[in-house]
C-alpha cells in the first residue's frame, strides 16, 4: 500500500464504527487510482421525511470525504422500496408513503443534503430505484428471495425482537433489504455507507452482488449521532434536534445545550478538525468547555452559512446568556388586543401546539416581560412591545393590531 493510499484510507476510517472490509477498501482504492477510475460510493435514502438534521449529515460528510478523494456519490431515492418501508429500528411496520409524499420528501433532502455534498455532474449521480424494481417480474422476484433463508433474516435485530414477542412480521419486509441489496447490483457500487443501523441490509448487498457475479462492496457503517438530550439518537419526533436549515442562532443555541461529555463525538462527526486537536479541545485541564463547545458550535454553524453568521450567532448568545440582555434580532408578532390565555399568547409567537405551550409553562420555562407565567389558564390582555419568551432562545416582539 502505497503512503498516500495509507493516508487516504486513514481519512475514511475516521470516525467509522466498523468497515466490511479494511483491506478490500485499500485494494479497490489503490485499484482504482492505478487506472483513473471514480469508485462509486452508494447512499440509500429512503425520503420518508423531507428534513435533515445533523444526524443524517454524519454520513453524508462521509461521502463528501470520497467524493473530495476524486469519486462519485451515488444517492439512491428509494422511491420504490418506500412503498415497502424500512423495518429497521422500527417495532412495527411503518406506513407507506403515496407517490406525491415520496416526491416532496425527496426534492427537499436534495436542497438540504447539497449543503454537504457535491453536486456537480462529474461527482453525484443520482437515481431512483423504482427505474429497475418496478421491472421485476415475479420470477425475478422468487429468484432474489433464493438468495436468503428465514433463519438469516431473523437474524436482523428488529426481526428477531418482534418475533419472539409474537408481534406480526409483514412477508413484504423481508423483501427490502433484498431489494436495497439488488440496488447495489444495478448501480455497480463500489462502497456502501449507511449508520450501524444499516449493517444487516447493506451486508444483504455484498451478498447479493456476488450472486450477480459483481466484485462485492466494501461496507462502512457510521455511528448513530446522539440527540442533544444526551440519550436518544438525534430525531425530529423525538425534539433532540438540530436541523440543517435552522437559523444560525438556533442552531448554535441548540449546540450549546450539549453535555461535555458529548463533545468529543460532536467534533469527530460533525467537523474536519484533527484528532491532536480535539483531544487537547475536550480536556479540561487545557481547554474550559465553554471555550470548547463555542468552537464546536461556531464550527458547525459555519459549514451550514459563514464565519461572519457564525460570529454574530456566538455574540447573540453571549449577550442573552451571559449579559443577560435581549437578543437583537427578536422576531416581530401581531396580536389582537384581546384577553386571551397565558398557553394562545405562546401558541401564537411561536407557532406550536397548545400542549407543548401548556407543558413549557407548567416547568417554568415561558416567560412575558421577563416574568414567569405560573398559570398557563390565567387571562392577560397582549400590550404593544410586550416580550414574550418561550424556553431559553426563542423570543417574541408583540405588536398588537
């Protein structure tokens, strides 16, 4: 292995949780640079929603590292096996999404996910798989289901659990990963990425390119990026989260609330920062974490907008967190001067539901004027320049018609 291979496969293993395998990546980079060809690096994506957070970015910034080595991405939209829907992680069969929700969902990951990749002609390429699924005929079909046992599918984690809790296991399911594997075949990848909760269905792929008698992808599987509340994975439904299109100040309001303890793998994932420095970054003794997660907050803001957003998102903080003033930029919201609830005054700043009003008020994290609301029933007039505040980063300006 030459050293420049060597430093290339150091770079990719970076921040992996496993790579199936370490020898053949070398073998196929090295392969691939003696004859000038772009290996093909494979990403599934089924579009069940449209919003990325920085938890699907862990994988596509690993992609962008091939792509930035001379490669070619290759997204695959999984417009077909949507209609299936993925079991993994899940303890039930997920619904099926229409054609149109399949759609939106994918031109909006497009948007968002171009804030990672490149996506310029000669380094992304991307498909749908309905373009050869939908052609399957059903000996086809029986042919691919061949290629595995039951006793191998229940193999998989989520199968395995459900079974022997008695739960129904859909006959379609079993179907995906063979299909995600048959992806793989049509697309002639080289490597597959995926989080480790893609390990059993991208392996599926190694297995079925070698019964089409195509060199078998390398498999690198990425670690899945904990939300902010230190114990879940990052999930939108789950409120953990810090999505790719959220304002600079949200953003890095949402990175500050970080534990220490995370910030290690918040620099390893999410930033291009090296090894040497990270380590000497989350050691206390030589960097207070205040200092730490500021340049880990302003690092990631400045992937998504720019050095002089970034600043002004570190400086707003600073202003409402440590001087204890107003922000600058308070959004503006026109109220009728009416007696309404403590709960529809939050339910109309900020534009969410009246439960998770009620809720904020009863832990004591919505403020008016910065005065604690206590009681979330309690009627109050809304009066011109009244500051309404709702948990620690969001603020309202009313303006009362």
């Amino acid at each position: 292995m030459s050293a420049e291979i060597a430093q290339q496969v150091e770079l990719l293993k970076r921040g992996t949780a496993e790579v199936f395998r370490g020898d053949e990546l070398a073998q196929r980079l090295t392969e691939a640079a003696a004859v000038g060809r772009q290996l093909r690096i494979k990403l599934g994506l089924d579009p069940t929603s449209p919003d990325i957070h920085l938890g699907h970015t862990v994988v596509l910034r690993k992609m962008r590292q091939f792509q930035d080595l001379g490669h070619r991405a290759v997204l695959i939209i999984g417009d077909y096996t949507a209609r299936i829907g993925d079991p993994t992680g899940q303890n039930t069969t997920r619904p099926i999404l229409t054609g149109e929700e399949i759609e939106a969902n994918a031109r909006t990951y497009f948007e968002q996910a171009g804030k990672i990749l490149d996506t310029s002609e000669e380094k992304l390429e991307t498909r749908y798989n309905g373009e050869w699924l939908s052609e399957l005929k059903l000996a086809d079909i029986i042919k691919l289901t061949g290629s595995m046992t039951v006793a191998r599918m229940l193999e998989r984690d989520t199968f395995e659990i459900r079974y022997k809790k008695g739960e129904p296991i859909g006959m379609h399911e079993f179907l995906y990963p063979l299909m995600q594997g048959y992806d793989s075949v049509m697309v002639d990848s080289d490597v597959e990425l995926g989080g480790t909760d893609q390990t059993f269905n991208n392996l599926v792929g190694r297995d079925i390119q070698r019964l089409h008698d195509k060199p078998a992808q390398i498999v690198i599987t990425m670690p899945i990026l904990v939300g902010l509340d230190g114990k879940e994975k990052m999930s939108k439904s789950k409120g953990n989260y810090v999505g790719v299109t959220d304002q600079p100040s949200e953003m890095f309001g949402k990175l500050m609330s970080i534990s220490d303890d995370m910030m290690e793998n918040y620099f390893t994932l999410l930033t291009d920062i090296g090894a040497d420095e990270i380590a000497a970054l989350v050691d206390g003794a030589r960097t207070h974490p205040k200092e730490a997660k500021v340049r880990l907050a302003k690092t990631i803001v400045e992937q998504f907008y720019d050095k002089e957003q970034a600043n002004a998102a570190a400086e707003g903080f600073d202003k409402v967190f440590a001087q204890n003033k107003l922000p600058d930029d308070i959004a503006e919201v026109c109220m009728p001067a009416a007696a309404t609830s403590m709960a529809k005054i939050f339910v109309e700043a900020f534009g969410i539901g009246s439960g998770e009003a009620k809720r904020m008020i009863k832990q004591g994290g919505a403020r008016i004027d910065d005065e604690r609301v206590a009681d979330a029933n309690a009627d109050i007039t809304p009066v011109d320049g009244m500051v309404v505040q709702f948990g620690k980063r969001n603020f309202a300006r009313l303006k009362v018609k």
